[in-house]
C-alpha cells in the first residue's frame, strides 16, 4: 500500500511521519485489497487533528479523530479505521450473491458521521477522446461526465498516464471541458494555474461529421478540494452536481446529488 502523509499548513516531522506510516501499514493485515492511504494532520484550535482517506478495491475508506497530540489522534484514527474496515468485510460477505456491478463502491465514514450515504461510481480507464466524451455525456443524457484522455503517444511507463482525466459539466447554457496538460501531469504539477478549461462551441452534433470546437477560456472555475470539502460544498451551494479536483487523490472527480446521499464519479482504482 502506498502511503502519503501531508501537514496542513504545517510540517511533519520524521518520527511522527514514521509512526504514522507504522500505524496505518497495520490495517493492511484486515483487508489485503488495500490500494493507497492519504493521511493529513492539521491543528484545529488547541486540538492536533488526523485525518485519513484510504483507497481499496472498489471501496474508499475515511475518518478523522482528534486529540491532545497528534500520536493520539493517529491511534484514535487508526482504531476507528480498523472498525470501518472489519464492518465493510462482514458486510461485503453477507452480500457476495450479488451481481457483478449491481453496486457502487462505498465511501466508508460518511454515513455514520452525516447519515447519508457517499457512493463511488468508478469510470472506464479505456482512454477516449473529448468529441467520444461528449457524445456519451449526450447519450447518457446528463449534464456531466468524467473520462480518460486519449493520446497519440504516451509512454507506458510513465505514471502520469494515469492521471489523464478531464471532467466536462454543463455551466449554466454553456457546456465546459477541465483538463491538466500531459506536461504539468508529467511533472506532477497540479496547481489550480495548470487547469485548462474550454468551452464548447457545439456547431454540428451528428455522428457522422461532428464539428465541436473547443475555445479556450482565461480561467477555470473548477476548485481543488478533499472529497471531504466537495461533499460539504455541495450541501452548502445546493447543487446538483459539482466537479473538481480532488487534492488527496490528484484526479479530477464529480459529485453529484442521488436523492438525499450523494454519488462521486471518480477513475477506476
């Protein structure tokens, strides 16, 4: 499991970087299918927060405690993560009759902290191009849609090919496209100032000759965020659906409203 540990507005320091790799390495020992875990510590009055997001197999795991210093807020949270994980496993058992793709992948935390459910839908990772992009946005009948860049080359070995997602969303009358170039991306540079955002200019929509073109605007409109903020964001403003860039996993997602929980387009593990 690859593990980042990251101070908000502050800096960690080894031990306490070592002890929390330590702590969260153990709950590889309840779930093997364990992908990546992202673990911010942050000050919150006179308090010493631990917050974690972890990544399965089709699942996301997350908590956050608080305490005195911050090795108990790492204790208090992996406890809890512990409990998330083991409940997930019974539950996962007791539901292994069901069919393949007849659910999303859960965000685990969410519900029992807010009570309402945060489901993940992960998207194909099979490349496209943004006119392929926008036609199944339009056949899906929905005013957003996240999808893996297609690209002429891209060397396989290069991690930043995975990161190649771009998320288009309806603003109002126009529709919108975000992307982060192949080069930022490469040079793992992910400042807001690296989002590129066009509007679409839809001229001929057929399928046989589409001419769709694609004006670059001066900004993006689109916020970097934890899933976390994205989830409170959209509670506050009221809308339907939100994309934006998810600082802890570094891909762009969408949330959206599903009744009264929430859904998060997001790539596939």
């Amino acid at each position: 499991m690859n593990i980042t540990i990251t101070g908000r507005h502050l800096t960690v320091t080894e031990t306490l970087q070592e002890y929390a790799e330590r702590k969260i390495e153990k709950l590889e020992q309840y779930f093997q299918q364990l992908i990546d875990a992202h673990v911010i510590l942050y000050l919150e009055k006179l308090d010493r927060g631990a917050e974690v997001v972890i990544n399965g197999d089709g699942i996301q795991f997350h908590g956050r405690e608080k305490a005195e210093t911050f090795f108990s807020a790492i204790d208090l949270l992996v406890d809890k993560m512990e409990k998330q994980i083991v409940k997930y496993k019974e539950k996962h058992q007791m539901h292994k009759g069901i069919r393949s793709g007849e659910a999303a992948g859960m965000v685990m935390g969410y519900e029992e902290a807010t009570g309402k459910a945060v489901r993940l839908n992960q998207v194909s990772n099979k490349p496209i191009d943004r006119i392929e992009a926008y036609f199944q946005m339009k056949n899906n009948a929905t005013d957003f849609f996240l999808f893996k860049r297609g690209v002429s080359v891209i060397d396989s070995d290069e991690d930043y090919s995975n990161k190649s997602y771009a998320a288009l969303y309806r603003d109002k009358d126009k529709i919108k496209m975000v992307e982060i170039p192949f080069e930022d991306i490469k040079e793992h540079r992910f400042e807001h100032d690296t989002f590129t955002e066009y509007e679409l200019e839809v001229l001929d929509d057929s399928l046989v000759k589409p001419k769709i073109k694609f004006r670059k605007v001066e900004s993006s409109q689109v916020k970097k965020m934890t899933l976390d903020e994205a989830i409170k964001e959209i509670e506050k403003n009221g809308a339907v659906y939100m994309p934006f860039f998810n600082v802890e996993s570094q891909y762009f997602n969408v949330i959206y409203k599903n009744g009264k929980d929430c859904e998060v387009m997001v790539p596939a593990f």
